[in-house]
C-alpha cells in the first residue's frame, strides 16, 4: 500500500500516541493500523478505537462482523478493505465465504446473505433492506458500529491511499491469499477485552457519544472520533459548515458519486473563499477515489496547511456522510427479536 497526499509517522521512530496505537492495533489486529492517519495522532487513535471496540471486541461473532465490513467496502468501493477483510476471513477457516464475498457472490449461507443485504444497503439508505436487520436487538451496537467504522475507513483509505494491499495486488491470486491469511489465525481467534482502546484516547476531544452505542466502549470511541474529526470544521467558515452538511444528506448521495459535474455544482453554494476545503470534504464524503494531488495543493497553497490539517479536513468529511447514514440506519433498522 501506498500512502497519497500525507507522510505517515514510521514505525521505527513513532512515539506518544501514535507508538501505543501501532503497539495496539499489531498485537490485536495483526498489523499497525491506518498509519495514512498518523499525522493527526487524535483522528488515529479515535478511529482504531471505533474499529476495535465494534468489530474486534463483543459478543456477535467475528466472522458476522467481517461479512459487514466486505458489504460496506463492496458498496464503497474501497478495494484495500474488500481484500483485508476477505484474508481475514479466511483466517477464520471461512474460505468459501471469503472468495465469495471478495468476488461479490450472494454467500451461501442463509444469515451471511442477509447481513451483506443490509450492509449494502447501508450506503444507499434503502429502508427496505434495512428493515428488519439480520441480527439480534442486544447485538444491534456491534453490527451498527461496524458498518459505521467501516464507512469512515474506507472513505480514509480511498482518499490517502493507492488502495493495494500488497505490491502489484499479488493479494488478487487465491494461493497467496490463504498464505497471507496464515499470518492473522492466531490474531483473529483472540477473545479481546472490551474497553483496551479507550485509554489512547486521553485529552482527545469528545463529541455527544451515540444513544444507540449504550455504554458500551464504543459509545466513547465513537463520541472521540467524532470530537477529532469535528476539529476538521474549522477550515470551513461557520457559513460554509451547514452548506455541506447540507449537500451530503442530498438524496443519493451517501455513496460513491462518479467525477463530474456535481461536484463544480454543489460547489457553487459556498463562498469562493471555502470553496477548496469544502471540495476536499465533499470529496471525501462523497467519492474518496477522486481527491487530487492538484486539488490538495491547491488547498495547501492558499492555507499553509500541514498533512494534520488535510487528514483533519478529510475526516471532517467521510464523518459527515457516517453522521447522515447514522442517522438513517438509527431510524430504520429494526433488529430480530
């Protein structure tokens, strides 16, 4: 994987929170996590928590939690993700769903179909699929936080990656996935403790935490990654802020947008002088693909900004879009009883 637009912080000479996040996410995850948001240590440390504390930690089973992860990338578009979360599926002993959902094939099993049903539909809000949800009212906050995490980390990951797992997208041929999957079994078979990532979150800024999270750590973890990516507001003007809050909760337009006029449209609400921040934000809310060298200059150019300005600016983005489909899931997703 090749990090675009910022410099990440090294492994080898990470300190503070960064270096307890890199130890954190290694010895959970099996491997250092979204090092592309390490120049903004807050935005790094709130989104592994969100990760760990809805995906990783909990009651409802991993490979569940995975399939909605492959769903919500599927539907994003987010290729880094689809194929992390397929090898960590085969490192759960579940080949067969792995390479059906990596090539996106309906799963054979009855209850992994309905959740990659309502994952999918999380990014175009259909009620429909969304009403009733594939699993359990006490397990709803698990598999709620899990598409939402996803959500916001495929957003980073499209915006400030070149998306391939591995040099030359070697991940794509079967053998070197199931060898590659080898190196996360005894990883992904942990039993985590719930609640071990929210002491990286120490001085890190809170926002309301979510109803829907109870007090379950991740209800913190979300209220962090919230309060870290809200920092990213104050590159726009106060006047600008409503405008793209706006312009995300726009019908459609949660999900993936191709290039084109829309965005030069909606940018004609704002002021001239938001306009390259706010084009940075809608981008990264809207279509993470198409963030520019160009664009990122260009923004740069007239601010100063530094790479914890723009993973700032960008989180403040993809969050605004996790808000809007947050709060339509909230309201449409019924849990099995």
């Amino acid at each position: 994987m090749s990090i675009r637009h910022v410099t990440a912080v090294p492994r080898r000479s990470a300190t503070g929170r960064v270096a307890e996040v890199y130890a954190q996410s290694t010895a959970d995850f099996g491997q250092a996590a979204f090092m592309m948001l390490s120049p903004a240590p807050e935005v790094h440390a709130a989104a592994w928590a969100v990760l760990r504390e809805s995906e990783l930690a909990g009651l409802a089973p991993r490979t569940d939690k995975e399939v909605v992860a492959v769903a919500v990338s599927q539907a994003n578009r987010c290729r880094f993700c689809i194929d992390a979360h397929s090898i960590l599926i085969h490192a759960l002993g579940e080949h067969r769903l792995a390479e059906d959902l990596l090539h996106d094939r309906t799963p054979a099993d009855d209850h992994h179909a309905a959740l990659v049903t309502w994952a999918k539909a999380t990014r175009t809000l259909d009620r429909a699929r969304l009403t009733p949800a594939p699993f359990r009212a006490e397990l709803a906050a698990e598999y709620l936080g899990t598409a939402l995490a996803t959500h916001f980390v495929n957003r980073m990951f499209s915006a400030l990656t070149d998306e391939q797992l591995l040099p030359g997208n070697l991940q794509r041929a079967q053998p070197v996935r199931r060898l590659g999957a080898m190196a996360y079994t005894r990883t992904v078979h942990r039993e985590l403790a719930r609640g071990a990532a929210l002491p990286l979150l120490a001085g890190v800024p809170l926002a309301p935490a979510p109803a829907w999270a109870g007090d379950a750590p991740m209800a913190t973890a979300f209220a962090a990654l919230r309060g870290a990516a809200g920092a990213g507001a104050a590159f726009l003007s106060e006047r600008s802020r409503p405008l793209l809050r706006a312009a995300v909760a726009e019908p459609a337009a949660t999900g993936s947008l191709p290039r084109g006029p829309w965005l030069t449209q909606r940018l004609t609400r704002f002021p001239e002088a938001d306009r390259p921040a706010a084009g940075l934000a809608l981008l990264a809310a809207l279509a993470p693909h198409d963030v520019t060298e160009a664009e990122v200059t260009a923004w740069r150019g007239t601010t100063g900004a530094t790479d914890a300005d723009l993973v700032r600016l960008l989180a403040f983005g993809a969050m605004t879009a996790v808000d809007r489909i947050e709060e339509a899931l909230t309201s449409a997703t019924t849990p099995a009883r």
